[in-house]
C-alpha cells in the first residue's frame, strides 16, 4: 500500500440556488482517495452502516482504492446535508447524522502496514494517535483540518500535530493554534511544534505553504463554474500527499509541483456535484490545468525599471 | 510627464494596537506617486488646504513627481482617521473630513497633457469625465476602485468605465458591477463594457488580472509583519501603472512583470506606517522581493504522475 487514509465516508446532501442533490458519495476518505488515486495506490479507512449503496463501493473499487479497511456495521451511515448560497463560499451545514461514524475505531488492516503516506483526515484526536502508534514508522505523516478539536481536546491535538510532517490547515485554525491572526507568522510558529511543512488553505484564495525551502504561495486557478466546493479541500490534499507519497516531499521543486497538482484537482472537483469530476481517471484534464495554472502565474523579474 | 495620477492627497492618523501616528501624508496621489516615480516621472492633480505640511510637499517633491498640478486651496486639507484591529485586514473608519477636497474641481497643467498614461484614483465620476476629456489621447487609462459612486453615481461610474483601458477593483466591487458573486465571470463580464484588463484587487490573497491575454493571477508575499495596511491599493497601483506606462501594456510577459512588481510594492508598504516605507527610492528591495515572489511562486508541471 503506499498511501493509507483515515477519515469519513458518508452520504451528502447537498443543496446549490440550482439543484438539490441527495445521498451523494461524500466525506473526507472518499474525496481524498479518488485525487490521490491518480498518483499512487490507496488504501482507505473508515466505516459506513448497513445502508452505504453498493454503487458508491463500486465508484471507490473501480481503480488503485484499496477497501479492506472499509469496515461495514450495523447502523446508518454517517449522513451531511448543508446548502450553499449563491456565493458558494457561503455555506450553512442542515444536518449532521454521525450514525456509524460517532463509534468509528479505526483499524489498520496489515497490508497497509509500511505504506509510504499516511493522511489523517478530521476525525477524533485521540484515534489519530492510535492510528499513528499503529501504522510504524510511515516517511510521510500528513494531518488535515481539525478545527473542531483544537477547542475540544487541544492536548491530543497538539501530540497529533508534533508527530505530523506536514499539517494542513486554514487561516482560522493557524489563529485558533498560535494565537496570532497574522497566518504566516502563524505557519512558522507552528512549524517549531513539529510540522516540517504547514499548509495553510485559503480555498478560492490558493494556499500558502512554508516548509524547509521557505514559503511556496500559489492562488487558485480562476473558476467561472463553481457548482459545489464541498469536498475541495479533502481533494487539494489528495492531490498533494498523491503525489508527493513516493517522492521527496523536502524537496522544494517536488513539493512546489504538488500543490500546483492539488490546486488543479481542486479548481476540478469544485466544477461538479460531490466526487463527480474525479469518479473516472481524469489525468489528462489534471495536467491540461496545471499547465493553466502555470501560464497564469509565470513572469520573469524585470531587470530595469525604467 | 509620462504618468499623470489625479486623486486625494490627506492627512492619515492612523490607530493600531501597538500605536497611533497622526497627521502623516496619505491619500491616494501620495500613495501612488511615491510608488511609481520608481518607474517613471509622476504629475499630481490634487488639492491641498493651507495647512499641509511643508514637509510633506518636500516628501513628494524630492524626486520625479511633479506637483504643478497640485492646488493649494483656503481651508482645511482632507483628512482621514482609522483604527487597524488585531487583524490589519480589519479596519475601522473614525473620521473623514473633506475640507477642500469637497469642492475639488481637477485641472490638467499644460505640461501633463500628452501623458503616457493616466491613473484616475477614487474621486467622484463626474470629475473623472472632466480629466478624460480635458486630457487628450493617452495610451493607457487607468481607473481604480469606485465602490462609493457605483451605488451613488452608476450613470457615470458606467461611462468612466467604458473609457478605461485598464480597471482596477476589488471582490466586491465586481460583484456590484455586474451582480455575480464569482469575480472570474464578473471580470469577464466587466471587459465587454470596455476596459481591456480588469485587474481585481484581493489585499492579503493577491491578484487576479483578465486581459487578453487571459488569466493572471499571482499571490500576496506572505508578510510577518503588517504593520499598516493604509494606501496598499494605491501604492499596488502606481506600481502596476508606473512599470506598464511606457510599455506595451498589451503584452502578457510585461503586464505580468508589473503585477509582480505591484505585488512588491504593496508587500513593502504594509510594513512601515504611512508611506514611510516608499519615501526614499527603494528601488534595490523591490527587486529583492520580486524576486522572492518568483522564488515562491515558481514550478513545473509534472511529466508524469506515478
């Protein structure tokens, strides 16, 4: 196996100023291992209830997605219903059923034991850990968002966060963490707690990363359809870890490509409802926008000014 | 003169959680001249009251800018009094004072008639006619952000912006435009009225330009140290405007160049109080920063995915 991830599968709902679209394969395992999948195998763990379509298991089997960690118990599964407003940064969550989810122990099957990545998605601090004590030793710890625990149980994140390699978060986190509203003198007070590389997400703002090399910035690719963001940033980080599992992720070129890959998945992903624009190999489309991205923020530093 | 700008110059007192600085020179033609007599010589068409500061005209008259156009009028000079939260993004107005600005009526000098290029800062649209016709051809008319007058004066706002090569706006301000939330179709929308590039403006999240040549879109340099955001746009402005103004604004390499430049300029600003940080020529920095934003903003797109 050479990327495991832990998180949610659920069943999404979803309602845009359009369409209404319901039961839809969703949550943060399903979204990051249909992006990463394009890169490398993945293995996923997490739980749905009795109730998950066997059509949603079918779209995850399809190619390079490992379920052996998929566990299936009695009960529902984990359900999310949110509306977005005509501005699709505005969103209002309507309903969240945690079924399954709330009892969800994850358990590493052995064959994904030595993977190369391992992504922790937003679940329980405290499972994370398990997770991580677990899995030995893994080159690449990748910790996702996590804003609901850094108020409910901060000193099991904070044990979470020293044992990650690199920690991706939004602007609000970076300020719940450090105290300082300014995210990047967040990111660097951060990274002393243990995260080599602090990804800071800012959604249709792009990301900022700094790591060893220093900062990489890069904006999100402009997006005249934005049909549904939900799920983008499960898929930004798939895109990333994706293709950084196998590689040197110090490197600073390798890691600069990275998240031009993870802002193309992204800027893909917002384009359709739930997993849509990602349930087939969309490798070609992937790299046609990362060539995109890269005409649209390329310039040469002027040598005279006048 | 190469660049004629025709805006506001003020008297900013400025609050901040750490101190308060009264008095200083600000106001849009301050901010604007300042950054792109780096470039290229800059006029004024502003208005001051009899009680603007000598040291301050000197601040302004040291090097390339022209103040001929810069009345000086009975009464008092403009003045503007904010408060920057914990979070510089934040701010609060506490008092705006006209004085001789209210009734500002902008007169072109015989010298600045022929310019290469004309940067119309934040006044009220019916004077911004006036200007336009008063100066000539010009190869490269600048307008900048308007929010006031398009709920005020959209008859106006309409007609200046049809006149524009370039506009320069923010989020929302598209979003009043045109009454799309997503500025990517908004800008598109906004250059069928006209201007050729509509640059939109995003403070701490970067820039995104539509031009004919596409999509430029690059990110703000991460800053540790946001001392006042004061006069970012105006200085990001003169940047843009300084470097474009004897060039072929049209080509993408150059237009990119001057974003990259702008974004410089505006990164430098933040960081002192006022225009502090551009008074002298700091021609050396910009380059230095520029090249950082090229450092962070660089990549290849992948060959190959796995």
């Amino acid at each position: 196996m050479s990327i495991v991830v832990v998180g949610s599968v659920a069943l999404d709902t979803i309602h845009t100023p359009s369409s209404t679209h319901e039961e839809l394969a969703g949550g943060s395992a399903c979204y990051f291992s249909l992006a990463a999948r394009h890169f490398r195998p993945v293995g996923v763990v997490a739980v749905v209830g009795e109730d998950f379509p066997q059509r949603h298991l079918d779209l995850l089997a399809r190619r390079d997605i490992d379920l052996t960690g998929l566990a299936r118990e009695p009960g529902r599964t984990f359900r999310w219903e949110g509306v977005y407003a005509e501005d699709p940064n505005q969103r209002r969550t309507l309903r969240t059923e945690l079924g399954v989810f709330e009892r969800f122990h994850p358990t590493l099957p052995e064959a994904y034991i030595g993977a190369e990545a391992l992504f922790l998605a937003n679940i329980e601090p405290n499972l994370q850990l398990e997770v991580l004590d677990a899995a030995g030793e893994i080159p690449l710890v990748a910790v996702d968002t996590m804003n609901f625990w850094i108020e409910g149980n901060r000193p099991a994140v904070d044990r979470v966060i020293a044992r990650a390699q690199v920690l991706l978060i939004n602007d609000e986190e970076a300020h719940l963490l450090t105290g300082t509203a300014n995210p990047a003198v967040a990111a660097e007070q951060i990274r002393e707690r243990g995260p080599e590389v602090v990804v800071i997400k800012k959604g249709a703002h792009g990301v900022a990363a700094r790591g060893p090399w220093g900062w990489l910035v890069l904006p999100a690719l402009p997006v005249t359809e934005v049909l549904d963001p939900t799920g983008a940033g499960d898929s930004f980080a798939g895109g990333l870890i994706g293709y950084l599992a196998d590689r040197d992720w110090r490197d600073r070129d390798l890691f600069a490509a990275g998240l031009a890959l993870a802002t193309s998945v992204a800027s893909l992903v917002v384009g359709e409802f739930g997993v849509g624009a990602i349930a087939e190999d969309r490798s070609d489309e992937l790299r046609a926008r990362c060539h995109r991205l890269h005409e649209a923020t390329r310039f040469e530093v002027p040598r005279t000014f006048r």
